[in-house]
C-alpha cells in the first residue's frame, strides 16, 4: 500500500478550520442556496451577510407598497430574488448567463413559491451574442455590443488592472428585443411592478423601454425601479424624463454607526455595543458627482417619505 506526505497544516490554518466548523454547526445564520465560494458576489453571504445591501434592502422597503410582481433583470443565482421572496407575490427572473441559470433554478425553488426564469438577454434587437464572463465575478458579464460602458471600465469594475480576454469566459447567449420582452414578461398586467437593473452597461436602454413600455404602471405611481449607475450617466437621464409623473431618483446608501475610519477600532465598538444602520434615498442633487454612490432608486417621491 502506497501512502503519499501531505502539506503539513500550520497552527492558523488548523485554528480557521475549526472556527468554520464551528460556525456552521452553532449559528443557523443563512438562508439555503448556493454559492461559489471564491466568486466575488457570494463573498459577503458566506460570512452570513448580504450582498449589496443598499439594493436589498430599498427593494424591501418598496415592496410594501409594490408587492404584486418582482422584475429581477440580471438575476445571477438569485441572491436578491430571495431576499423578496416572502414580500412579493410572483418573481421573473431575466438571465441570460447559461453557467448560473441551473444554480439560479435551485435556489429560487428552495426560497420562493411562485417564480419564472427567463433565460435570455435583453438588447436592442432580437440577436445571438457572445456573453464575456468574468471568471472571478460571474454577476459581472456583460455583452459588448450597444453597451454603454467601454472594456475599461468593465473590466475596472470587475477588479482588473486592463481589460484582457482571457480574464473572461465566454458563452453564445439569445438576445431578445426588450420592449418584446418585458411585454411578453407582464402578459397578465399585474397592479404594481418593483423591478431590479443590473445588467452591466445596458442599463440605459433598458431604462427607456421600461419607460415607454410600462407607462401606465408609471403614471398610476405603481412602479419603482433600482439599478445600478457608476458614472451616473444614466441616472441623471432618467431623473429627467420621469420628474413629470412625479418620481425622483435617489442614491442608495447605507449609513452606520459607530463610523470610525480605524477598523480595528470600529469592530471591537461593534462587538461590545452593536451597530446601527440606516438606509438614505439621497436625492440625485444631493449626491454632488459623489461616484461612491453607485445603486440608485427611481419611484413616486412619496414612497420615500412614508
């Protein structure tokens, strides 16, 4: 019988073990899913935390007055989906990734009880088309063509110095024509819709077939938007075609306290006192070009106050 020496585990490595082990077996601190552990999105929720907050947590606060239909478009595994799962009636999930679609399946239906996936892209013509799949951040793909953003900036938003193919992943994904789509998505009019923009530099045009399509949802005040700006851009274009029907865009951040620039500091304050959260819909004016701030919520301004 053969026998091979393994690498010899040091103290540390030994010690984190046993915390993990420990961990998983004392806390039933997390919903049931499931994650790729070293992808960029599914970081925060392994430590028992919530990945983009700010969104989640607007959406939750938005769905009590829109709980008929959760729009999530660039749904990834379903993170965000789930977290709406008990506050909306029916979830569509728009996603064109192949990779993720079967993980995104499994978790819709260990958390939500009425659920569509859509397994498709959206653009601005019915198409094939490559999907770039950053092999760190699978919520990060994007498709190159009408994107807003240039390889630079996606590729910075996805942690790289440049941008590099072989960094990506590739897949031939459908395109569908999106006011086709989102009309085919609503075929039973629900009374409100809460929809979620995350699709990586398409965001802008998907935001201006909404607002054509969906135009008698907006103008009863039934529907609200979050999505994601990192220039602002788009933001910024939209705040101006719905100021008419009286709706703002706001900015989505989470302020807490204690907020102390020493970590260290600040986590022993939170271990021994806690820590306070509060969510802010910051008026897009208000922000002042601050690009920290990069989710954004549009709806009635009155959604905001209550």
């Amino acid at each position: 019988m053969a026998s091979y020496e393994l690498a010899t585990l040091t103290s540390r490595q030994l010690f984190r073990k046993y915390l993990r082990k420990k961990a998983w077996h004392w806390f039933d601190w997390q919903q049931n899913y499931f994650v790729k552990p070293n992808d960029a999105i599914s970081r925060l929720p392994l430590a028992g935390e919530v990945h983009d907050e700010d969104v989640v947590e607007a959406l939750k606060h938005l769905a009590h007055a829109l709980p008929e239909r959760f729009i999530d478009l660039g749904a990834n595994i379903g993170l965000v989906s789930m977290q709406l799962a008990g506050l909306v009636r029916r979830i569509d999930c728009v996603e064109p990734n192949p990779l993720v679609c079967g993980v995104l399946r499994i978790n819709l239906s260990l958390n939500c009880s009425d659920f569509t996936i859509h397994e498709i892209g959206l653009g601005a013509a019915d198409a094939d088309a490559t999907l770039y799949i950053p092999r760190g951040n699978l919520g990060g793909a994007f498709i190159s063509e009408d994107n807003e953003y240039s390889h630079a900036q996606l590729a910075s938003k996805d942690g790289y110095a440049h941008y590099d193919p072989s960094n990506y992943l590739t897949q031939p994904v459908k395109i569908r024509e999106c006011a086709q789509a989102l009309r085919d998505i609503v075929l039973d009019v629900p009374d409100s819709l809460l929809i979620k923009i995350d699709v990586e530099g398409l965001d802008a045009l998907i935001m201006r077939t909404i607002l054509e399509e969906y135009l008698p949802w907006i103008e009863r005040r039934r529907l609200a938007m979050v999505f994601e700006s990192h220039d602002h851009r788009s933001a910024q274009e939209l705040a101006e075609a719905v100021a008419a029907h009286g709706y703002g865009v706001f900015g989505l951040r989470i302020v807490r306290s204690p907020a102390m620039r020493q970590p260290v500091v600040r986590r022993l304050i939170k271990l021994f006192r806690g820590e306070r959260r509060r969510l802010e819909f910051v008026p897009l004016a208000a922000l002042a070009g601050d690009r920290s701030v990069t989710n954004f919520a549009c709806c009635p301004a009155a959604m905001v106050d209550r």
